[in-house]
C-alpha cells in the first residue's frame, strides 16, 4: 500500500512538471506572509520560490517575513484582520506559514479559507496535526509544512546509558549535578518544551492538557508539580537560551539538555556542534509543534497558492528541502521521503528516534490557556 502511494505521489509530482504552464500569458505576484527566521525567509524566496516557478514561469513568490514564535504569527493574523476591516474583495496576501497559536487565532476570526480537501497528499499525512491545534479543531483550514520537535540531546562520550523517561531524568541530575542544562522558560522553547513535558508527566493529565476542556481543576496539583521541578533545578545549569544549550553542550560544559532536532542537527552539518552527540525522546512524551500552509479567506491568488502548497507537500520536494536541507521531520510520512534521502542523510535523522518514537512519544503543545498558565507558574513557584 506505501509503495502504491509513493508511486502515486511520484506520478503526479511528473504530471504537474509536464502540465508547467508555460504559455499563461497572466502574470502573477504571489505573496506569502511568513512566521520564522529570515533563514525561513531566503528559504523560500531563492530556493524553493525558483523551483516552483520552473513549473509555473507566470508566477513570481514574493516573500514577507514577520519574525519566529508566537509573535511572528501575531502580527500575520493583525495584517489579515486590517485586509478583512478593508473592505476590500481581494486581499494582498496570498499564503501564510504560520505556528499552530496563530491559526488558531486566525481561523476564530473568520480570516483563512477552507481548502484541504481537495489536497491530493494530504493522504501522505500521519501525525494527525492537521486536524487538531492545541486542542482546537482546525481541519480543513491547515495543513503542516514540517514538524519539529523538543528531545534529549546527550554526549555519549560521558553518557553511555542515558535516561529514557522523565523520572529516570531526575535521579540521573542528582548523581550528576549541573550536567543536565536547559533554559528554563526563558529565551527559547526548548526549555519550555520541557517544562510542559514535565507537567504532562507529573499531573497525569497530558491527553487534558493537550485536547481539552480547559479548566482551572486540573491545574490544582501544580503548587506541587512546581515545588518538585524547583527541587529539580538545583541539580541543573540554566542556559541561555536555545543556543545556550547547545553551545554548552558542545564545549562539555553540560552533558544533556533538551533542544530542537532540526537546531541540532542544522549545527553539526555547520560544524558547530559535535557530531557524536546523540538524542532521545523521553516518556511519556515531549511536545513539539508544526508550522501550517493557510489560505487567506480573501486571497487574491488562492489558486496558485494552492498549487504552492500541493508542491510543497510532495516528497521529492519534502525530501530535499524540509529533510535534507533544514533537519525538520517531514509533514508527510517518512516512508514517502525516504525514497529520495541518501543513506546518511536517513541515518542521520531516525538514527535515534524514529517515526514510530514520534508518534508514541511525541506530544502537542497544551492548549493556550494551559500553556500560559504553565508559563506564568513556572515564574511564581520555581524562579521566585
């Protein structure tokens, strides 16, 4: 069945090279708003951007950077709310990458278009990320253009049997003071990636704090929670940030800490980083979070948008561009990329954690309320 999709995926990805459309005499600006670092930015505007363009000449990317995190998301969704207060029948913008937080938002206020359904590789999806968001239901509006993901990350050099949950994290820090490090909830979500892995494994309520309901009863145990992950942090070093834990890391000044597979990764091919350092995907489960392809509800160009995202979603294009050139987990199966990886290329990235780890162990962020309110304990109990 795999190999029946893969063939499927294969000939339709040469049915769009031969259906290229050269002789539209139109010419189009797709105009896409962007939530990420200015490496997202040139990404698509002097890779991707002339790729897809061999197969439509008419149409010319135009890519506009809005900044990484939440924030970059927030000021996409405030540019769709000012087109949508316009009046205006057309909007300028035609396609927007975007966190999770961010759809959310936009979809509450009527400013993306549905449009998944009619996706022929969204069937190569399996991680389920378009359907929910933070334990919102987001079907139809969505799809992923990658996933990442929050790990372990260790020096094998000192670390010959490393732990493979959360509480066998804890009594590994006391027999190994200041070796572990993480950030806190400062200066990256690495750190707060962990954090929230800490309360999923503490409360016992992971499958709540990802789907919902909201409430402030599931939260009672926290004064606790919290008291014990202080308790934890005595044993451990706070780094500066995403980068903070991977530079110490690497000149030995930590031997573990969490951090993002594809930052990890993206380091070692630069020769930043020491390539023996490996990973692994603690129980019960560390979040990680996907950015989504959306539609303005008003876009000017839906249809080239569309056929954007369609590109993007293909594995020849998932398998050089989001694998192999920036170390992200692909939104499509991995048994549809891995036809077009080289060897190193696969070993490097399921070398440790493979797709079946992700599945099992790899977990949403908490919805929006939960994930503040984590956040804001965090401040009150453990660095006050």
């Amino acid at each position: 069945m795999r190999k029946g999709l893969i063939l499927l995926a294969s000939l339709l990805l040469i049915t769009f090279a031969a259906l290229a459309q050269e002789d539209v005499p139109i010419k189009v600006t797709l105009t896409m708003m962007v939530a990420g670092d200015q490496n997202m930015v040139d990404f698509f505007e002097y890779e991707v951007g002339p790729e897809f363009r061999k197969l439509y000449p008419n149409v010319t990317l135009k890519v506009i950077g809005t900044g990484p995190g939440d924030a970059g998301s927030q000021q996409i969704v405030q540019q769709l709310k000012l087109e949508k207060e316009s009046g205006k029948d057309k909007w300028s913008i035609d396609l927007v990458v975007i966190h999770e937080t961010g759809a959310i938002w936009a979809i509450e206020a009527g400013l993306l278009k549905p449009y998944t359904e009619f996706l022929t590789y969204r069937r190569l999806l399996v991680r389920g990320t378009e359907k929910m968001a933070l334990g919102v239901n987001v079907e139809g509006y969505v799809v992923p253009m990658f996933h990442s993901q929050v790990v372990l990350a260790y020096n094998p050099k000192f670390v010959k049997d490393p732990p493979k949950s959360y509480a066998e994290l804890v009594e590994w820090v006391k027999k190994n003071p200041g070796k572990f490090g993480y950030n806190g909830i400062k200066g990256g979500m690495s750190g707060v990636g962990f954090v929230f892995g800490w309360v999923y494994w503490k409360s016992g309520y992971m499958d709540i704090y990802t789907k919902g309901p909201y409430d402030k009863k599931y939260e009672e145990n926290w004064p606790q929670i919290f008291a014990e992950l202080k308790e934890f942090n005595k044993y451990v070093t706070i780094t500066a940030g995403n980068a903070g834990t991977l530079d110490a890391l690497n000149r030995g000044e930590i031997w573990m800490g969490p951090v993002w597979v594809d930052m990890l990764y993206t380091w070692m091919r630069e020769g930043r980083m020491d390539p023996n350092i490996r990973i692994v995907l603690l129980a019960p489960g560390m979040p990680g979070q996907p950015m989504h392809f959306a539609i303005p509800a008003k876009a000017a160009n839906p249809d080239y948008a569309f056929k954007f995202i369609e590109f993007m979603l293909s594995p020849k294009v998932q398998a050089k561009y989001i694998v192999e050139r920036f170390n992200w987990y692909p939104a499509i199966g991995d048994d549809y990329v891995a036809p077009y990886l080289s060897k190193d290329v696969l070993d490097r990235l399921y070398k440790d954690v493979k797709q079946a780890d992700l599945v099992k162990y790899g977990k949403p962020m908490p919805l929006l309320g939960y994930k503040q309110d984590m956040q804001e304990a965090y401040e009150k109990w453990v660095e006050k």
